[in-house]
C-alpha cells in the first residue's frame, strides 16, 4: 500500500495522500477510527458513486480486507465493494464512457466474487446480508450465484439475511427478464419464487418472495392491499419502503395499504409507513386524501402526533388540501384549549418550527386558506415570532393589505435587532401588498443600505411608486454604488418613483457593460412609456422573463433568438419566446413537441405556450396525455430527492390540464 503513489491521485476534495490511514482504518479495532475512514470513503474517495483512480486503486485491499476472518467493519467494506462496482445498475451499458473508472471498477471488484460467495456462509449476519449485494457485480457466473443464494436460503436463520438474500434473487431474475443476464431461467425462477410466497414454513420468506414477484408481474388488484396487510402482521422483516417500491405504479393499492397501517398499525408499522407514504408522495402521483386523512387521524394523540405533523407539513404540504377543513379543525380547537399560536421547539429530528399549531397554520397558508389570515395576524401582534421568522405569507396577494402594519412592526423589531438581511426577507410580503406597501416606507428606506444582492428593498420601493419619492437619495446611492444586480433593481425603482423625468439617467445605463444592469434600465424605460424597440439592444437572448413581456414588439430579435435555440440551457424559452414574439404556430409547434419528448422535465413554460395557443395547438393533445397519464412524478430522479418536487410536479400537472382543456377545446 505505501509502495503506491497517491499523492499523484484526487478523489472529489483533492490530493488521495491520505488513502492509506483510510485504508488501515477502515479495519481498525477502534469504531470512531472505523466510522472516520468510512466517512472519507463515502464522502470523498467514493463522492456520490464516483469512481477515481484512487478508488480503483483501493479495490484490492478492500477484497482483501473482507476476506480477512475477524477483521472488524467487514461489512461496510462489503458495501462499499458493491457500490464502486455497480451492483446497483441493472444495465451496465449505460455507464459512463468518460469522466469516471466505473467500467474499469466494475470487474475489478467482481475478481472477488469466490470472496463473496464464501462470505455467505461467515459467522456474522451482517457480513452475510452485505455479501448478498456484492455477489450483484459479477455478471458472468449468474448460475453459480443463484445456486449459492439458494442454498444460503435453505439454511440461514437470520430474518433480515433471509430477506437480503430473496432481494438479491430478485434482482437476478429482473436482470434475467430484461435480457441483461444469461446462465439461468426467468420463467423457472419466477415459479421459484411463487412457491416460496405460497409455501415457505417462515412468514418473512414468504412475504420477501411476494415482494419480489410483485416487481417482476402484474398482481391483480383485488384485495391486494388486505392482503399485503395480513402478511406484514405475520412479519416485520421487510420495509414498508422497499414494499412501495415493489408496488410500482399500483398507486391505489399502495395507498390503501399506507393509510391503513397509519390508522391501525402498531407504533413501529406507523413509524414506517409514514417514511414509505413521504417517499411515494415524491415519487408517484395520484389521489393521497385517504392517506392525508389518516395523518390528520394521528394528530389528537400526542405519541402518534409527530408522525402525521411530518407528512402534513413536509414537503407533500401541496397533497394537504383534500383535508384541509379537518387539519383546520384541529388547529382551531388547540388554540381554543389555549394551545399558543408559536411556540418555540428545541431543534430536534421530531420538532417542528413553532409547534404544532403554527407548522399545520404554514401548510394551510401555503395552501392559500383565508382562514389561518387572522392567526398569523395574532402573532404579528402578539411579537410571539422570533424576529428572523418570515410568516407564510408568500402564497397570498392583496389579501395581506390589512397586514401590512404588523408586518411594519416585525420589520422594526429586525432592525431593533440588527438583523437587517431578516427585515429584507419579510420586503417579499410588501411586494404583494401593491401601493399600500408606502405605508411601510420608512421601514424599507431603513434596510435599503443593507440590501446587496436580491435588491428586496429595491423592488419594495418600486411597488411604491410615486409614493417612495422620499428615498431617491437612497435609490440613487445604489444606482452609483452597488453590485451590478443592485443597479439594476435601482433603475426599476428610479422608473416606478420618478416616471419620466428618471428617462435620461436611465438611458445612459443602456450601455452598461453588465446585463443586469442593461436589463433594469430597459425594464424602467418600458414601464415609463419608451417603446420596447428602442431599448431592445439592451437585452440578453436569455433574458426571458422580461423579452416575454413585450410580444411582436420583439421581433428584430427573432434572428438572434432563432441561433440561440440550439446552445440554450432551456430550450422551451426561446422557442415560447419566438411564438410569443411571431404567433408562427406553425413553425414552432413542431419544435417545442419535439423538445418535450426529448428529456422528461417539467416542461412548464411549454405547457403554459400550449395553453395560450389553444385549439391552434390540438396536435399536443397526445403529449400532454401521455404526460397527464404518466403515474411518476417529472421531478422524480432515482436516488435524488427536492424539498420541492412534489410542490413542482403538481404545479405541474395543473398547467398541463390548463393546457388539455384550452388545446381541445371547441367553439
């Protein structure tokens, strides 16, 4: 080991000279040295699955590690083995030519393949379930595996061994069906398996073989779920989350099954079940009130309470608004008991930001209820929110008016503080507010100083308007000094106070050498009347948000838009852009279809064009019902996860049924 170069080698956060004390610790008898080495290994030689040259490099004394009898952390070795060499992908063809050592990684580790297969049978069960997973990387002694597996089967004791083993051969017989293995028979392993779930002496045998076929058939539907129940009260052995994923696209079975165990399961079932419904809401669409419902079911008793605050104010917040009148009433008659409005929460895995009342009042808000209004109101005026607290106020628009005094007050309390980027962040509101922001000024003329990046305040006094003209001095020390983005919230704010007579100052900004600042000039000028062809030089060709607001004006633009259709990060913009710009149905149609079936994305802006063509766009009818009848999110990634996704997909969705409706419709 330190007859090799590893200074010469990176892994993902520099120079590899420390492989060696990793190496060594990895197997080190200490287990703070062991989970140090582990983490250097997940975290940086083995980055998110990458593969370096150092990693390469470390295979063999991995292989020889988990071969060592006795050595401790064997099966974090094991893992790791099984991950550098891919027994994860299904389909080997479609690793990366470049940019990594997965292809040469993967038969590396499958030269320890008589290591594994030994392994099965070592004295520790954990040992044991790992060398199921790194058995996966060969995909040349598929018999051999197989048979191994099966003979471990007929002897292992341990639950969970059992199970990693029946997961393993399940695994084999999809990669036998998708013709990417060869050696054994897919029809004779899927009556094995049958056999199993029908005839096993073991409970959590008989539900890990069920599990499989369920990914490797169509079950029938009927009573499926009641029969899924039945069989995880013989056994705990397998997760509900792996079972989510066995169900695939059985959306209505899966949430059944979900929603009954949250209502009927023992504490450990719940605790499961309400991670596989937070993990299925990311993944699948489909209708959750039934499994919402039950989450609001656990909310009266407070040992069950955090499992359905988890769901209910998490990210599958939007999957809330079926239920939103009970969630309502609870809330409504905790405060009635005296319950506070915020109340501050120790940080913890199981707390939730200013209790129980004010976590289901932020989902409700999101949701837009007008209800929880007067909550937050009572808490503005109570100051019971710490002063960095931004309330939920982002979904709403004029209905936030009457707030703006309280808002006033929380703002002055940021500033009392001297926590200035706070105050900024609660400017969002104002924007909503319209012209009774003005109420606010001096607030806002307050952290206009502070304000460096996002320019909250900027834009706070361009909502304003005429009303703001007491901070000019303000405005124009950042039209002279501040970051280009700065400047150019400046310009818009000049336009919006002074209208007019700001026409000049803003012109000579025309020229600027930054586009921010080229933009909010253009911006400012528009909105006090300059035609859009005399500033349109001004604009960059990914400037949509702002080329999308002046329409046929835009057309000398349409040769430079048409060449930046191909090197576009976001292709749907220009090509909306162009339509917008030349009504040419015809000619973009056709390509904004093509994008759409190119990558699976959510293709918004795209969605949101097809709507405003309406039955001039009728030949997406197809797309956008394939799309609408597509049971996976098109935020879902595997192994990835947004705080957003599901919050993104259902917007989503509901463009895309703006749009079916608008290119359908008739007369």
């Amino acid at each position: 080991m330190d007859e090799i170069d590893w200074t010469s080698m990176r892994h993902a956060y520099g120079p590899a000279t420390e492989m060696p004390e990793v190496l060594r610790g990895l197997v080190a008898k200490r287990k703070r040295i062991r989970s140090w080495a582990q983490d250097c290994m997940w975290g940086g030689i083995h980055h998110q699955g990458d593969v370096y040259e150092c990693t390469l490099r470390a295979v063999p004394f991995l292989l020889e590690a988990a071969a060592a009898p006795g050595v401790p952390g064997r099966p974090t070795i094991l893992r790791l083995l099984a991950s550098i060499g891919s027994a994860e992908v299904d389909d080997l063809g479609r690793l990366p030519e470049t940019g990594g050592l997965w292809r040469a990684a993967q038969p590396a580790v499958a030269e320890g393949h008589p290591t594994f297969l030994a392994l099965l049978a070592d004295d520790r069960k954990k040992v044991r379930r790992a060398a199921t997973e790194a058995l996966l990387v060969d995909r040349e002694r598929t018999a051999e595996t197989l048979s191994a597996l099966r003979g471990r089967l007929a002897v292992e004791k341990d639950v969970a061994t059992r199970a990693a083993v029946i997961e393993a051969i399940g695994v084999i017989a999809r990669r036998l069906r998708a013709g990417r293995l060869h050696g054994a028979d897919f029809d004779e392993l899927l009556g094995w398996l049958g056999g199993l779930a029908a005839g096993s002496p073991h409970p959590d045998v008989r539900l890990a073989a069920f599990t499989e076929r369920l990914r490797l058939t169509d079950e029938p539907d009927d009573d499926l779920a009641t029969t899924l129940y039945d069989m995880l009260g013989a056994t705990d052995a397998i997760d509900l989350r792996d079972l989510r994923e066995a169900l695939g696209d059985r959306v209505t079975v899966r949430n059944t099954l979900l929603a009954r165990t949250l209502r009927e399961g023992p504490p450990a079932r719940k605790n499961n079940a309400m991670w596989a419904a937070s993990g299925a809401t990311s993944h699948w669409r489909g209708d959750y009130s039934d499994v919402m419902l039950a989450c609001v079911e656990l909310l009266p008793d407070p040992r069950t309470r955090p499992l359905g605050l988890r769901m209910l104010t998490g990210d599958s917040w939007p999957l809330v608004a079926p239920v939103a009148d009970r969630v309502f009433e609870f809330v409504e008659a905790a405060l009635d008991r005296g319950a506070p409005v915020y109340a501050a929460q120790k940080p913890d895995f199981w707390s939730f930001d200013g209790g129980t009342v004010w976590a289901l009042t932020t989902t409700l808000a999101k949701l837009r209820d007008p209800r929880v209004l007067p909550i937050i109101a009572r808490a503005l005026e109570e100051d019971a929110l710490p002063v960095d607290c931004r309330p939920p106020l982002f979904a709403y628009r004029d209905e936030i008016v009457p707030l703006v005094p309280l808002l006033r007050r929380q703002i002055r309390r940021t500033i009392a503080a001297g926590d200035h980027q706070s105050g900024l962040n609660l400017l969002w509101h104002l924007h909503r507010a319209g012209p009774a922001a003005a109420e606010a000024l001096p607030e806002v003329s307050a952290l206009v100083p502070y304000d460096d990046f996002w320019g909250e305040s900027l834009r706070a006094l361009a909502v304003m308007g005429p009303a703001a003209a007491p901070a000019l001095p303000l405005v124009r020390e950042r039209l002279a000094d501040g970051d280009p983005r700065t400047v150019g919230h400046a310009a818009e704010a000049l336009a919006a106070i002074e209208g007019g007579t700001a026409e000049a100052e803003l012109r000579a900004l025309l020229a600027d050498a930054d586009a921010h600042v080229r933009t909010g000039a253009a911006n400012g000028l528009r909105a006090i009347g300059v035609p859009a062809v005399e500033v349109l030089h001004a604009y960059a060709e990914d400037d949509y948000w702002s080329l999308r607001t002046i329409g046929p004006d835009a057309a000398p633009l349409v040769p430079r838009l048409r060449a930046a259709v191909e090197t576009a990060r976001w292709p749907e913009g220009v090509l909306t852009l162009l339509w917008q710009i030349t009504g040419d149905t015809g000619t973009y149609l056709p390509a904004l279809m093509e994008n759409f079936t190119r990558e699976r994305s959510r293709h918004n802006l795209t969605a949101e064009i097809w709507a405003e063509m309406g039955p001039a766009a009728a030949a997406a009818e197809p797309l956008l019902r394939a799309e609408l009848a597509n049971p996976v999110r098109a935020t879902y990634r595997p192994n990835s996860h947004g705080s957003s996704d599901v919050e993104d997909d259902e917007a989503f969705v509901t463009t895309c049924r703006r749009a079916l409706a608008a290119v359908t419709a008739t007369g």
